[in-house]
C-alpha cells in the first residue's frame, strides 16, 4: 500500500499573533515544540509513511519557507495554490497529482498546524484507516472529546464496521461546531467524536466524491489533471484553480456523501486553537505557567509567557497571555485569546502594517 | 529673604523598574511630564526661588546626571554623600553648606521625585512656610488627604498660629503610616494632613535641632564645617559623612522637635509612588488608561502601558501595568505595582544584572 500523505498548509489565520504573520503564519512557528508545527507533522509520519511520497499544499508566498523547512518534500510535491479556495479545491488538486501516478494511492490528509502529544497512536489509527481507505472507504479520524468544545465540528459515529475488526465506525453524519448545550450532550452521549480534519481515501475515491458534489470543482480539476505534465499545467492550474467554490472538504463533500468511515482515537491531538491552547502541548510549571525564554514569574498561575530576547517579569498575575515578539508585544487574558484578531484589525487600520 | 532649595535626589528605588535602573532611578524618569521628574521639580521653583541658589544631595553615581539636567546648578552646589545615610544627615549636609554663606538663609527642602498639579499654589504655599521659617520655625507642607491612605505619615495639626494671618497650623504631632481604620479616622476628621517630606526652615535652626536630637550627626557636621571651602572637605566628608546614623529628618527631628508649623495645601501633591498613580499625574484615555508609545487597546480599562519602540496590542485588560522598557518587560496588576521589588529580587538572585 503506498500512503500519500497531504499537508494542508494554507492556512493564514491572526491568532498567533504577534508570533505569526502574514509572512509566517501559525504552520512555521515552533509552538508545541522546539520545531514548526509543520515539521512536527512530518516528523511523525514515519515508518507509516514518508516525506519522499508527501504532498504540500500552499500558497506561493509560503512555498520558499516549506522547501526550507521540508529540505526531502519533492519540487513536483509542493503543490502552490494560485488563490487559497478552502480544503475542498486543496486536497482534490492533490489527489489529481496523486491518481497522475497512482489512481489508487491512499492520501492521508493532515493540517499542518495541529499537535499529536502520541505519535505512534497516531500512527496506529491512521494505519487502520489507510486499511480502510483501500477498500474504497473515505475515513475519518475521530477525536474522543475531553470537554464539551463549541469550537469543533463533531462526528456522530453509528455501528461498529466490524465487530471482530480493528475499531472503526459507520459515520452517521458530521455536524457543524455546535451550541454550548448541544456539546455537553455530545459529550455525554459518548457517540460524538470531533473532527480533527482528519481524512484518509484512495484518489479515485475522493476524485469521486468530488465528482458527486461539487460538479464545478470537479470539472476544473479534470482540466487541470489534463494539463498534468504538460507545459499548460501552471497556466491551467492559473486559470482553473481561483475560480473553483472555496469550500470545505467537510461541507462540500464529508456531509453530504455517505459510506463515510471513522476510527476513534486517543492520541493526544490539540488543534493549537489560540495561545490559551498551549498549556495543552507543552510543559507548564507547577502553577500551570508555560514559559519561554528569559522570564521570571512571581505569584503568577495559569499564564503562558513567550519571550524572546527580552526580559520579562509578571507579578501577581493569573491566566494571563504574555507574548513578546521583538517587535511586537501582545498581552491578553487567555479566555480572550480567541480576539488577538482585533488587535491585529485595530492595528491593519492604523497602517501599522510592518508588524502585520 | 534669600531662599535655597535642596533637592533630595539620592533615591534608588526598584518601583519603576524595569524604567528605572540602578544608574537611572525614579527621579531621573519622565514619569509625570516629558522631563524627568527632577527637571520638573526645578522647573517650578521660578520665581520663587532659582536654580543657581539650590542644592542637590545626591550619590556620586548619579551626580553626572544631576549635572546634565540641571546645567544651571552650581558644581558647588552639588552636595555628593559619600554614602546614602537617609535624609536627616543629607538635609544636614545641605544646612551646613546655606550657613558657611548665610547662617540664617531659609532652606527649603523638596524631594526630587514627586509631582505638583499646581505649582502656583506649592509656591504659594511655600511662600507662607518661608516667611514662618524666617522667623524660626521649623515649617512643613502638609497635603490635605483625599483618601485613607495607609503609605503616607500623617501630620496632625492644632491651633491656627496667626488666625489673621495666613494659614498655617502648630503641628500637634507626626504620625507613622497608619494602619487602615486609623487612616479612615484621620480622613474622617479633617485634623490630618499627609506629610509630603517637604520642610522649610533656617539652615541655623535647623543645625539647631539637629544638635539637639541627633548629637551623633551634629558632632559630623560640626567637623564638616569646619573643613567647608578647605582641601580637607572631601576628605572629611569622606570620614565624617558614612558614620552619621542613617536616620529620616522625620523620626530623627520632626517627631521630637518642638514648635513646628504647618501650612496646609491643595497643590495636586503626588509622591508618585508606583506605575499605579500614573493615572494621578498623566491625562488618561476615557476608559482611564495611561498610554505612552505605540501601543492599540482594545476593551482595556484602568490600565498603565508604556512602551519604547515596540508596538505593544492589549486586549480585554483591566487595571494591568504593562511596560515595556526595551530590553526588559513588566506587566503586573495595579494593585501589586508595589509588588515589583519581588520581581527585581529574583532577577538580581539569577545574576541578571544587566536589567537592574
């Protein structure tokens, strides 16, 4: 079985603020580790897989640094999006570079960004999925929730697809991230997963799907598998691609198709949501503060403090974001870690754009 | 009636760290204005009395300093302590020095780290204080209290000297920092003042007293007189100076002494005591947060932030003092400023002395 894994790096959200910008965003910062989060995900793919037979999706201005920071990805495997068009367009351009080669070539598509505290678990669900997968099953990773989290989509699981098999489950249908009441009844219920954006299919299956539900992205991408190859590839790909409906693998196909497949796990996974999210990747002190670089806490609980080059000194402080990126310094309470999006806004409207 | 100003510029706080450092402590910051505070304590001496008829104690390392700020202060009258011994020796000190020119010249004694709203009305005050002192008082400013603050001594005060004259009280007695029920029963009564450490008298009466009280301090003074404008001075400051009791001009004199005045006042006194009274002596925003340098925030309330350089984002903060001094950063609630000399300790017990 070949495995391809595709990395979905994309992304370009504020939250990491000051950490991040628009130069660097979240996928390039070291933050569950001494490493991007991006090598990280590669870092956790062998044996199962190899970074030789990766895809990378991204956009042209943050292909130089994953070449930089994924030295083995192949040149033909950086796969630069003209527009960035959601995860649907995303991983349906891989799997046209995948089928060139192998139509039934299994892609394991993994965000870029996100944290697995157990790798070899990881490892060990992906592998049943990928078993999965080769039966023509699209599978799903689903995450055993730890709290009831209005901030994910949720994966209702149905019947065991076989009970003697390895654990995996019938898909009922994928919800959208719920209310806070709704989540505590997943939680409760014991049948909702979350979605970790998780998916593992042959190319010809997701091609497929594509082909079922979303008729325009299909009909660019068969254009652009064409081109495949040719001289016309990146004029195509220029022409085909940004007019393609920017939507979500989720709510484009995973919602809509049936036949889905999920393998619940427990591998430690945190979407990195925010800053108020690090004390779940990485060590904390004794009175729960992350701390990095050259920072003394005094009386301070709960806070996460990232320095850099700077001395910091926090006194009496609790749950407390403290961020200082040379330039920029941001300081937010951590329940509000999710609004560095409207500093980053006050700050594009004062043109202080250099820090952006 | 020829009045001299000494400015009492040998603090060395840790307070305003990480703005204040060993070699720059509070009085040299531009805390209130854009001038540091000593500069702004000469600058509303005018026309009361004159830079070039002041003198300043302070510590050999930070004369060079004094010197640049107050190019207008004869080198004679830069009074350097070998040693810091507190202020009743450093107020000696300065007396000895008004009466080898003229015994009976009128000191008026002012720290160099505070802040006057008012100045016409501090020198209005210290005006009816100079005229009481040329009649041999010893004469204090008192601040009428606009809250039971337990950092203050108080004054308390008793009949009116002159009730046709201007007003100014007989001092019944100093009292120490109050306890928190004891300074609500002063608010209360209207008998209290704050003592603010400003006093006016004649250099002989003050030697007076000193002799009286402090006959170990006197016996110095004696022996540094007597050397003034010799090649023996800075030697005998030398020897004389470091042995003197380190004792306040409060509890070595005030307390004890007899026959002192006190004209009351409502000048905007305030000691500046932490990043907390910013807000006291800087304009602040309509949420009530002081803001100095490049810095957005957004949902803050109450909050100081001071910043050098770097752009500096808050969000959803209440009563929190971030500053920002280039290589070093604070940030603690308003309530803890005080606290700040915990974070200086541990810096200085891990040997990071280049921000201290």
């Amino acid at each position: 079985m070949s495995l391809h894994p595709v990395i979905l790096a994309g992304g370009s959200g504020t939250r990491f603020w000051p950490l991040s910008r628009r130069s660097r965003p979240k996928q390039f910062l070291p933050l569950a580790s001494d490493r991007p989060l991006l090598v990280d995900t590669f870092a956790r793919l062998p044996p199962l897989a190899r970074a030789q037979d990766s895809y990378v999706v991204c956009g042209e201005s943050h292909a130089p640094e994953v070449r930089r920071l994924v030295p083995s990805l192949p040149l033909a495997h950086l796969l630069i999006e003209p527009a960035a068009r959601n995860t649907a367009p995303a991983i349906g351009l891989a799997a046209v570079h995948v089928a060139h080669d192998d139509p039934q070539g299994v892609l394991v598509v993994l965000p870029s960004d996100h944290h697995i505290g157990d790798a070899a678990g990881f490892r060990a669900a992906l592998e049943t999925a990928a078993s999965l997968a080769q039966d023509g099953l699209v599978v799903t990773l689903g995450v055993r929730p730890t709290r009831p989290d209005t901030g994910y989509g949720y994966i209702h699981l149905g019947e065991r697809i076989d009970p003697g098999g390895p654990v995996a489950h019938h898909v009922r249908r994928f919800v959208e991230k719920p209310d806070s009441e709704r989540a505590k009844a997943y939680l409760a219920s014991g049948e909702y997963l979350w979605n970790a954006g998780i998916f593992v299919m042959r190319a010809d299956v997701i091609l497929r799907e594509i082909a079922r539900h979303l008729p325009g992205l299909d009909a660019a991408l068969t254009r652009i598998a064409r081109a495949l190859a040719t001289p016309e590839y990146v004029a195509t790909l220029a022409t085909e691609y940004p007019g393609a409906e920017a939507i979500s693998i989720d709510f484009g196909v995973m919602e809509k198709a049936g036949g889905i497949a999920c393998v619940p796990g427990d591998f430690g996974w945190s979407d990195v949501g925010s800053f108020a999210a690090l004390p779940e990747v990485r060590p904390a002190d004794a009175q729960g503060n992350v701390v990095q670089g050259e920072a003394v806490l005094v009386d301070c609980g709960g806070c996460v403090v990232l320095s850099s080059g700077r001395t910091v000194a926090a006194v009496g402080l609790r749950d407390l974001v403290i961020v200082d990126a040379g330039d920029a310094l941001l300081v937010v309470p951590k329940d509000r870690a999710q609004d560095v999006r409207a500093a980053v806004d006050a700050l594009g409207r004062r043109g202080a754009t250099k820090v952006l």
